[in-house]
C-alpha cells in the first residue's frame, strides 16, 4: 500500500514539472526580453533624459516583468503544489500503511517496536523526498538552460569562405559579379547586386553614394560581414577597419591605439601627431593615460573617431577600410588628417586605402570613385572621367552641395575645386540653387563656397567641449565595491518589507504549526502503540484501533493543510517582493543623473536587473522556504529529545556551542566569497557587452582570440570564487556530520540508562527523532549559509535603489498656466560641470536666444549640457525665472 502510494505521487509530480517546465520556458523568453529592453535603455541613456522619455521606458520595461511575474507566480504555485505531495508523502505513507495493515486483518498489531521502526525508515527518507522538489526545479532550469544555449550554439555562424585570401592575385581587393544580402531570404531583395570591383595596390579609392545606397554594406561584404549570395570575393593581405560609428574601449587612450600591439614610441607620436590627437592629449590631466569610459563616454564624436583612426593606422595593415572616418570632425581637422594621413602624401600612401566619404573636398584626390545607388555600382572612374561624363556623380555632387547649402551650413571649400571649370555644370548647379535660394543672389552664393576652410580654432574645432578627466590618481570607473562581513539586518527587514509583513507572518504561523502538528502526530502514535486496551485476547481492539487511526489521520490532514498554505503564502510573498525591488531599482537607476552612467560601466548594472534580480526571483524564496522548514524541525527534535531524556539537556549545550562556532565560520566564508563572486561576474558582462558591439571590428583585425582569451580570464577570476565556496560546503559536511552523530550517541546513551524510567513509545519518538538530526542539521546551515549569501543579491540591488537622484519631475514653482506667452531663451552667468569635483566646463555664459531667430546647432549641444549636468545657475527659459532649478 505504501508502494502504491509513492507510485502515485510521482506520476502527478512528473505531470506538475513538466507544466513548471513549460512555464519556465516561457519565462525565460520573457526575461530576456526584458534585459534586451533594459540594454536598449541603457545604451540609449543620453537620447531617454534628453528627450524626457524615462517614463515611457519604465513603463515598457514594468509591462515585460509584469508578464514575467505572471510567469514566475504560476510557476511557483505549481512548484508549492510538489512541494506540497512531497511533505506530505511521508504522513500519507505511514497513515495509508497503517491503516491498511490494521483494517484487513483483526490480528495485526501496532507495538511501538513496529510503528516507529517504519517511522524512522520513513523519516529517513524526509530530508531527501523535501529536496526533491527543489531537486526537480533545479533540474528544470538546467533542461531550458540547456536547450536555450544548445539553441544558441546551433544557430548559423558567419561562413568563413565568403571572403577568399588567394595570394596569387595581383590587386589586393577583388569582387566579381556579386550579390549580397544582410537578410538571405527569397522574400527580401539583396542589397547589392551585381558587383564588381577591383582595387589595386597602393591606390585611393572612394565609394560615394547617397544615404542608404550599400556603400557601408560594400565595405561590410569584403570583411566578411553580409551573407553573400553569389560571386566571388577576395582579400590579399592584414586589415585594418574604421567603423562609421567608432568602437572605443574602455581602457586608457594610448590602450585604444595601441590595441594588443607593442609600443613603438616613435611610431606612436607621429600617429597621434597625424590623427591630430596631440592637442587633445595635451589638454587632458593624464594624456594619453587617461582612461576613456564605457564606449568614450568623456570623448566627443570627433575625437573618438579620430582614436579609432590613429588605432587603424598603429596597426600597420595593407589594405584600410575607412567608413565615413571624417564626418565627425571639422573640415580643417579633415583636411589635415586626409592630406596628413588618407592622401597621396599621408603616412598610408603606399597602403591600400578604401574610403566611404560624403566629403566631396577630397574626391578630387583619390585614384578611383564608385558611385552606388539602391545597392549597385553605376558609376566608375577618376574624378575628372566622371565630371566629365555629367551624369550621376554630378548630379550626386550638385545634390550634395545644394543640400548643404539649404540646411544653412557653411561649406569649407571651394566651388571651382569641385565642379572644375565646366561651365554647364556651373550653370546647371546655379539654377538647382535659384529655385531654393531665391532670396539669395548667385554671387553671394559663389563667394560663400569660397571661404577659406583653414580656421584658426584649435584641432578639435567644434567637437562639442570635452567632460573634464579626473586627476592621473583617480578612475573614471572605479572597482566595484564588495561589502564585508555579516549581511546587515537591515537588507533583511528591506526584504520582508517588500515581501509583505502580513505573508511573512503568515508564512512563519502556518510553519510552527505545521512543524507543531507533525510533532503531535508522533506523539499521538506513541500514546495509541503503547495503550494496553488497544489489544483484547491477543487481537486488536477495532473500536479504538480506529479511533487512534481517525485521529491521528485528522492531525496530518490539518498538518498537510498548513504545509500547503505556508508554501502558498512564500509564493506570494516573493512575487510581491521580486515586484518591489525591480521597480524600485529600475525607477532609481531611470533617476540617476548622467554622471553615474558615465562611471558605471553597463554590464555592472545588467547584473542587478539579470542574475541578482533572478537570485531574489528564484533562490532567494527556495533558501528562506527551507530555512524555515529546517530551523523549526530542529528546535522541535532538540524539544523532543529533551522532554523524553532530560539528562540530554547537558550535553546540548556544549553541543549546540560547537554547532555554532562551525556555522559561524563557515557562514563567514561562505557569504564573503559569495560577495567575491558577485563582484567578479560585473566585468564578465561589461567585456562581453563591449567584445559584442565591436564584433565586426574585432573580427577585421582579426583578434578573436584575444577577446576570447580575455572573456576566459574574468569567467577563470569569477570561478576562482565558486571553487572554494563547493570546498568549504564539503569542510562543513564533515563538521555537521559529527555534531549530528554526537547528538545520536547521547539521546541513545541517555535512553538506554533511564530505559526503566521512560515510556517505550516516546524513547520510540525520541530516537526516532534523533536519527533525523543529522541530515535536519546539515540541510539546516546549508540553507542559512545559501540564505545568507544569496540575500547579498538584495544588498547589491539596495546599493544601486539608493544612488543619488536627480531633480523631481514636478517642482513646486510653476510657471503661470499662460506661459510661455513667447519665444525667448536666455542665460545670464551660466556654470556648468559635468560632475561634481571636476573644473567648470562653461564659465558665465550670458546670451539671449529671441523668438523667430535661428541659430547654429552649437546651441544644441549646449542645451544637451543643460539635461546632462547637476550644477547650474540663473538659466532662464522665456521670462520665467527658474533660479536654482533648470526647466525643461
């Protein structure tokens, strides 16, 4: 009977885990959507807070955890339902085998010999039926892990023969008849076509085009990079890449330049020198050594471009491919780097050089042009062939110029340069401009174009103003900080708050009671085995045989019932606490200013929203569930123990010192390495999300191995914790083992020496008790040192819910419902820092903006410092006077 039941019960186990699986599986699609949502938000911090867009986001993200909540809550029900069959398969095993042994013959009799040696059989196997369950959740998450990263593994990877390196060709770059695609689908057009195209060594080339023509995806078809459909591609000789959107590290400026090569000072300085990044080194506290943030946060547009330039050129490569390397800076700036670095005098003049541009200045220097429009090459030829031919290019040209000229930008270069001295094309230009230009005459849009493109304003121009650099003593990004010693009781009071005070009540009650009435079971079952009226004429009373056993049936019933609504209110006591903490972090994280985002690298705060917000989604509850469970059985056998051998008392505190010392001290290690771990799994994140942004670059140069050799080191740094942390569980195995004997011996030493004195059924409840201490005791700490370190993922999400916030989105000065009534933004002794203990940035700027006038976009950007800085003073926004406060 007893058999059967354990037939039973894992049947609907298997039936309830695969719907946790299933769940699960969903789940955790809906979780990495989330982070996905998270990266996006981050990545775009300066775009959110510029825009005020905060809210919305928040609002997206707290809608994708709501539904991974929903998730998480079913999925923990379900699992409070195992939990629940397997707590209670050891009353439901011993009541249906008593039962059934009692009920079919009148002759079987119940001593205490028998009851409570099936009971100890039984309660040996307690501990490891209660694991079960967690075992079973465990095991889940490890198939959907599995089956999500086997996915992953067996996705298509990037086809290495796309790209062919014959050495026997004589130009170094070569494409015949090709056809490209980014998305290899009948459905979708390629997004070039027919390509051919042969750049000879040593020579300039240009591929020119309007936006969104392919010339990006021209450049990406020689790495590599786009799935190729048919044709022939070729590269002959080392690569060197500039991106259009620079990749930077964040390392110092001389690692990004220097990028895993050895030093060569010389060399070096005459790079830098080229790339026109002294000035800038110059100007910085550290120079060169200055370390750059995550992504180049404290670099403008310009000088990372020009990093990633100087980075190129140090790498000494054969064939270059440069996207769009100038349109970050100035044009005195470009054109001293083109005629320093990119022209037929620059320090790449033997190099095979191809240059995505949309500076028509420098055509006329290049030895060939391609002209791309919708993804074909339509144009071929020197800069004079095609001027001559009056086609595309010059109509590309004329277009570009106009353009220019619409958006009321000045245009550093000269006219004549560009179109020659064809006079057609001159006069076909002229009327292009007569039908947009009409308020202006055609001279003095001739002697506009002939400005003089040498500006005396420094070589970062009008790169926006650089954040100032901490001293050479300090870190833009500091190591993270690991707390030490005891987790404060205060993240525990955080935790059950979130949790609800009324669930953790309630969870507690429902516990003791539980724990209370299992006790009573088995005190009960001590009273019927040794009632003498129970037995009449050698066979069983059946009047009080049922008795006893409806009883008794009653008590485990209402004790399944407890068990059952303690497991209920944990699951919602999580959900409400994992609800809590995540919208509290990620309102805080959505308030902090731009400052923290520029000295926290990303991966540091993923690491919150990911692995400690699953911590106190998943561990957390499963090691306080079992904490409980754990402490209240102890308390109760060292209860029983004592009641039925008082002399036990004695030895139980001496033993309970020792227990405590050997929890202490591994709890200390245990929660220490934990932290370690913690701190060491951030730079894992932040390299992997960095390696990841720069792949195309990365695999250009051709250094997978030493990104991946590198990520190998942090994931070494971050196992060097979890080792010593499994070594030190098996050191506290031993030690409880021990403890757990010695608490054997002396409740069986006691028993046998007042064996005259002590009813038989409870020296029965009393060893039968004692037999369990051990493995009770062990699966005790165990849960308290997990408890304890895993309650380390809510002081780590506490730490960054109390980051200084920004002003309140509503302030108690408001102006009046009737402004604005008119146009006008002004500043009057103007001060701005990027953060504070840096230097000013901005020093007492005064000017009015009046309504109706237009301004450069330099203006822009200073309003962008307006959103991003903490300190400013007198800005006034129309007539309405924000003192302190900036408005927005």
């Amino acid at each position: 009977a007893a058999l059967l039941v354990m037939l039973v019960i894992l049947p609907f186990n298997s039936f309830i885990a695969n719907l946790v699986k299933k769940r699960q599986t969903k789940q955790f699609a809906v979780k990495d959507e989330r982070i996905k949502k998270m990266n996006e938000t981050l990545n775009g911090m300066k775009v959110l807070k510029l825009y005020a867009w905060e809210p919305s986001f928040q609002d997206q993200i707290n809608e994708i955890r709501e539904k991974e909540l929903k998730l998480l809550r079913s999925a923990a029900l379900l699992n409070a339902s195992t939990s629940f069959a397997w707590a209670s398969s050891p009353f439901i095993v011993t009541f249906v085998g008593f039962g059934v042994y009692l009920l079919t013959n009148e002759q079987n009799i119940l001593d205490p010999e028998l009851a409570f040696y099936c009971l100890a059989l039984i309660n040996i196997m307690r501990i490891p039926i209660a694991m079960l369950p967690m075992l079973i959740q465990m095991t889940i998450l490890a198939s959907v892990s599995l089956k999500r990263i086997n996915k992953y593994l067996s996705n298509e990877e990037l086809n290495d023969n796309i790209v062919t390196h014959d050495q026997s060709q004589s130009d170094p770059l070569v494409i015949k008849n090709g056809t490209f695609s980014w998305e290899p689908n009948e459905k979708v057009p390629p997004t070039l076509n027919n390509i051919n195209l042969n750049v000879g060594e040593g020579h300039l080339v240009a591929i020119v085009g309007t936006v969104g023509s392919g010339k990006t995806s021209l450049v990406s078809a020689f790495l590599g990079e786009i799935d190729k459909i048919s044709g022939y591609v070729n590269t002959k000789g080392k690569i060197a890449y500039v991106s259009q959107q620079a990749w930077i590290q964040n390392a110092s400026l001389k690692n990004n330049i220097l990028f895993g090569c050895p030093l060569n000072e010389k060399k070096y300085r005459k790079i830098i020198e080229a790339c026109a990044l002294k000035q800038d080194f110059d100007m910085l506290p550290g120079g060169d050594k200055t370390e750059i943030g995550e992504k180049g946060i404290n670099l403008s547009g310009g000088q990372k471009q020009r990093v990633s330039l100087a980075r190129a050129v140090y790498n000494d490569a054969q064939i270059y491919f440069l996207d769009d390397p100038l349109s970050a800076v100035d044009a005195h700036v470009g054109k001293h780097i083109f005629d320093s670095v990119l022209g037929p005098n620059g320090l790449l003049k033997h190099k095979t050089r191809v240059l995505v541009t949309h500076a028509i200045t420098y055509l006329p220097q290049v030895d060939m042009i391609y002209v791309l429009k919708e993804g074909e090459i339509i144009e071929r030829g020197t800069y004079k062939e095609l001027l001559a031919k009056k086609e595309e290019f010059a109509d590309f040209l004329m277009q570009h110029l106009s353009s220019n000229l619409e958006s009321e930008n000045e245009i550093d270069l000269d006219i004549n340069e560009v179109l020659g001295d064809d006079n057609e094309l001159m006069a076909k230009f002229e009327r292009r401009l007569s039908t947009t230009t009409s308020n202006r005459s055609n001279s003095s849009v001739r002697n506009r174009f002939r400005k003089d493109s040498v500006k005396s304003t420094g070589s970062s121009g009008s790169d926006f103003p650089n954040p100032e650099i901490p001293n050479k003593e300090d870190k833009l990004i500091q190591m993270e900080h690991a707390e030490t010693g005891s987790v404060k009781l205060s993240i525990y009071k955080h935790y059950f708050v979130a949790s609800g005070l009324l669930f953790v009540f309630l969870m507690l009650l429902f516990n003791v009671l539980s724990q209370v009435l299992t006790i009573l079971t088995n005190i009960w079952l001590s009273q019927w085995t040794s009632d003498p009226t129970g037995i009449v004429n050698g066979v069983q009373d059946t009047g009080k045989t049922n008795m006893y056993l409806g009883v008794y049936g009653g008590i485990g019933l209402v004790q399944i019932v407890f068990t059952i609504l303690s497991s209920y209110m944990l699951v919602f006591g999580s959900i409400s606490a994992s609800r809590w903490l995540h919208t509290k972090l990620l309102n805080n994280i959505l308030r902090s200013p731009m400052s923290f985002f520029d000295t926290t690298p990303i991966g540091r705060i993923v690491n919150r929203f990911s692995k400690d917000m699953d911590t106190v989604d998943t561990l957390i509850p499963m090691n306080l569930s079992g904490f409980i469970n754990c402490f209240v059985q102890v308390v109760g056998i060292l209860c029983i123990i004592s009641y039925s051998t008082p002399l036990f008392i004695i030895v139980i505190i001496p033993i309970c010192i020792l227990y405590f010392f050997i929890q202490r001290f591994y709890l200390e290690t245990s929660r220490q390495l934990k932290r370690i771990e913690s701190v060491s799994r951030s730079p894992i994140f932040s390299h992997f999300s960095e390696t990841i942004s720069g792949a195309s670059l990365i695999r250009a140069y051709g250094v997978q191995n030493r990104f991946i050799s590198s990520n190998e080191q942090k994931v070494d740094d971050n196992h060097m914790s979890l080792y010593p942390n499994q070594v030190s569980a098996r050191w506290l195995g031993i030690r409880l083992e021990t403890v757990g004997n010695l608490i054997i011996f002396f409740a069986s030493l006691f028993t046998v020496i007042n064996r005259n004195e002590i009813d038989p059924g409870i020296v029965g409840v009393s060893v039968n008790y004692a037999l369990q201490v051990t493995l009770v005791l062990n699966w005790c700490v165990r849960m308290t040192s997990e408890l304890e370190s895993n309650i380390v993922a809510v002081e780590r999400i506490q730490e960054y819910s109390e980051v200084k916030q920004e002003a309140p989105w509503w302030l108690n000065k408001k102006p009046d419902p009737s402004w604005p009534e008119k146009g006008k933004v002004e500043f009057r002794n103007y001060q701005v820092r990027y953060r504070e203990g840096l230097d000013l940035v901005l020093k007492g700027v005064t000017f009015t903006v009046t309504g109706g006038e237009k301004v450069r976009i330099t203006i822009i950007n200073l309003l962008y410092v307006v959103k991003k800085v903490n300190e400013f003073k007198n800005f006034f926004l129309t007539d309405w006077d924000c003192g302190e406060n900036w408005c927005w």
